[in-house]
C-alpha cells in the first residue's frame, strides 16, 4: 500500500527520471565535490550549473512563490528537493501517483494518476525520505492502459536496450560539452554518451538495461488492475532486448514481429548477438569477440551502420576487420542504413535480401498483412524523443 506521507512520482515523469544519466544525477543533487565528479568539473562550476537549473520553466513553477505553489497539497511542496533532477529534461507538470479520485486535481505543477489498487510488488524506488519513483515496469503498466502497441514496444525497446535518448536542457548540454571537450566525462553506472565525429555529445547514449521483458511480464501479471495488463503482456512477448540504438530497435521491429502485427515475422532473431572468435578470426579482428547486432542462427548478422558510430575512419577500419573475422567464422554480414529500413520499398528488397542469406522462403503477404505494415510505419518513423511528450488533454501521446 501507498504510504500516507512520501509522494510517487510516475508514468512519464518516471521514465523522465530513468532516462537521466547518474553523472547529471550527481551533477544536480550531490554534494558538489564528489570522488566521481572532482576530475570531470570543479565546484564552482556545478554551483553555477544548478544556478542555471533554477531558472529552468519546471523549477520556476515548483519553487518560485505563486497561486500554485502557494495551494499546492503536502504531496506536491515533498517534490521540491529533487525537481532539479527532472528539470533536466522534463516541463511542468509531474506525473505523480494519486490513491483516490478526490486527489486527482490537476494543476500547472502536478497531474494526478489514479491508481486505486495495491501497487505490486518491487514497482518502486526510493529517491529521497519523502518521494519515491515507479520502476520503468510499472511505468511502462500504466501507459500501456491508454498507448497503441507499437509505441510500447519502442519504449520497451529502450527499457529493454543498452540505450538511452537524453535531452538534456540547455545548461547541462553545455556542462556535458564542456567535460567532452576536456575528456572528462566519467562513466558512471555504466551510462557513457556517443560523441560524434566532430567532438559533439550526442543524445544518445549507452547503459546497461533498465528491465527485461520477463520483469515486464511479472509486473502484468502481478497486477491487480486490468488497465493495461493483457497490453503490457503483449509487449513483454513482442520486444527484443538489448538493443543498442533506435534504429536497431525499428529494424528489430520491422525484421521479427508477426506479419499479423506489421513486421517480416523473422523468428530466431537475436540483438547484439556475442560471437566467440576462433584463433583466426582474432587475428583478423584484432578482438577477441564480436557481437552482430541483428543475427538469426543461420549465421546472417545484419549491422545496422549509423553516422555517429561508423562515420570515422577509425571506425571503417573497425567495421572490415569485423567483417573479415565474421565471414572466416561462416557468419554472412549485412550493412544496412538507416535510409533502407525507413524506405517502404527498400526495407522489402532487404527483407527479400535476409530471406535469401538464411535459405528460407519469404512467403507474399495478404492484403491485411500490407495493412498491418503501414500502419506499423506510422508509429515506427516518429522523432524518438517525441514518444515521452505527452499530450495531457488528450492524454495520449501527441507525434
């Protein structure tokens, strides 16, 4: 049960939270001079840094005197200590957990989200004394009770993933540019930032994974609320773990759903696939394994080749001697860009293309399959970061 004196803050603004990186966690609600931040950035300049939050739209509702502020319940004044931490990414309002439909008054701060039954077990974290956070499971359980399906299993992707997308607010892009520039920014908890060819920070960045599909089947079915539940179920089913980036998430999608759902229905895909090398292929890859980022047991690796990651010479060095030590060990390899998968027409012939590889049968689709595939699309192809922008009149997702 619900305690009656902490505040829980959910649905979106949970995922808000879990999309932040532990170094911007520090950087706004730690001591200012932390073993893991003395070498990235001094004191003063953190000082300043949350000076620069304060002034932020979401701080500046929450903490500045007003009628807001002024009639806000007990639940919304226990948020002020960590809004920094959502301040980073997030506007006004909060998402927070409401037991009863009395609490449910929305405000320029706070939206309520009713849940009157008992909360499963393990569906939160603490953040302070006062204020708790769902899991992104439990999170994920209550958009599912109003999202489409293909929209859960994006963001069951990056749950799911060792991907994060961050858009951090202006001060903290410029903190975390700053830190790039200097090479000092610090891994920690194992969330790193891409950084591109020319020296830029990147929205995306790498971490460990925040859930797997087995915790997402758990959550639904320890749920004493139907809202959601047979949704959530079918995401649990449908989402490949431990992708690495957006596109292999969409590519994933597109690849191994059931052709009922819009995908190719290519069963036996694996993401990131770790491939031990033989003496040879060592030699050849100068590593000791390699890991395919969409891979069927066949021996078919299909690697998605984004610009950030492969624009370098480096990296097109990298990317051969992979290549070499993949085809020694009998595994087929196939680049694909992001362009191919986005192309209706283009994604066929690639389809066509991995069918062939693997030496199965690539049967013609039905006039609903082709249905399905649209409309898969539609939701695929959307800015990323535009999944967690809610429109709250609506209270559906605005793309």
């Amino acid at each position: 049960m619900l305690a009656a004196m902490e505040t829980i803050i959910c649905d979106i603004s949970a995922l808000d939270y879990w999309r932040t990186p532990p170094l911007v966690q520090l950087l706004l609600a730690s001591d200012e001079d932390v073993p893991e931040l003395r070498s990235a950035i001094n004191a003063a300049d953190v000082l300043a840094l949350r000076a620069a939050i304060a002034e932020e739209p979401l701080c500046q509702a929450m903490l500045r005197p007003g009628p807001s502020t002024r009639n806000a319940g007990a639940k919304t004044k226990r948020l002020r200590p960590v809004i920094p931490l959502l301040a980073t990414n997030q506007t006004a309002p909060v998402d927070i957990l409401a037991r009863e439909h009395r609490a449910c008054h929305a405000s320029d701060i706070v939206t309520p989200r009713l849940w009157s039954h008992d909360l499963p077990l393990g569906s939160c974290a603490d953040i302070s004394d006062e204020v708790r956070v769902t899991t992104p499971a439990f999170a994920l359980l209550q958009l599912a009770g109003r999202l489409d399906l293909a929209t859960l299993l994006l963001i069951a992707s990056e749950l799911c993933g060792s991907f994060a997308i961050f858009e951090p607010c202006r001060p903290i892009a410029d903190a975390l540019q700053k830190m790039a520039r200097a090479g000092k920014i610090p891994a920690i908890g194992g969330w790193e930032p891409f950084v591109d060819g020319s020296g830029a920070v990147s929205t995306l960045w790498s971490r460990p994974p925040l859930t797997t599909p087995r915790n997402l089947h758990h959550m639904a079915v320890s749920s004493n609320s139907q809202r959601g539940r047979k949704r959530l179920m079918q995401v649990a089913k449908h989402v490949f773990p431990d992708a690495a980036s957006p596109f292999e998430a969409r590519a994933a999608l597109l690849f191994g759903l059931p052709r009922r759902l819009g995908g190719e229905g290519m069963n036996g895909l694996a993401l990131n696939k770790k491939v031990e090398l033989s003496a040879a292929a060592r030699m050849l890859a100068q590593r000791e394994c390699c890991y395919c980022d969409l891979y069927w047991d066949e021996g078919v690796d299909v690697e998605c080749q984004s610009a950030l990651v492969h624009e370098s010479h480096a990296s097109f060095l990298s990317d051969s001697r992979r290549t070499a030590a993949l085809q020694h060990m009998g595994i087929k390899t196939l680049p694909i860009t992001y362009d191919q998968i986005k192309s209706e027409k283009q994604f066929d012939a690639l389809a066509q293309t991995v069918a062939d590889l693997r030496g199965v049968e690539r049967k013609p689709k039905t006039a609903q399959h082709e249905q399905a595939a649209r409309n898969l699309r539609k939701r695929l192809f959307i800015n990323w970061p535009a999944m967690r922008h809610a429109n709250r009149k609506r209270d559906t997702f605005a793309f």
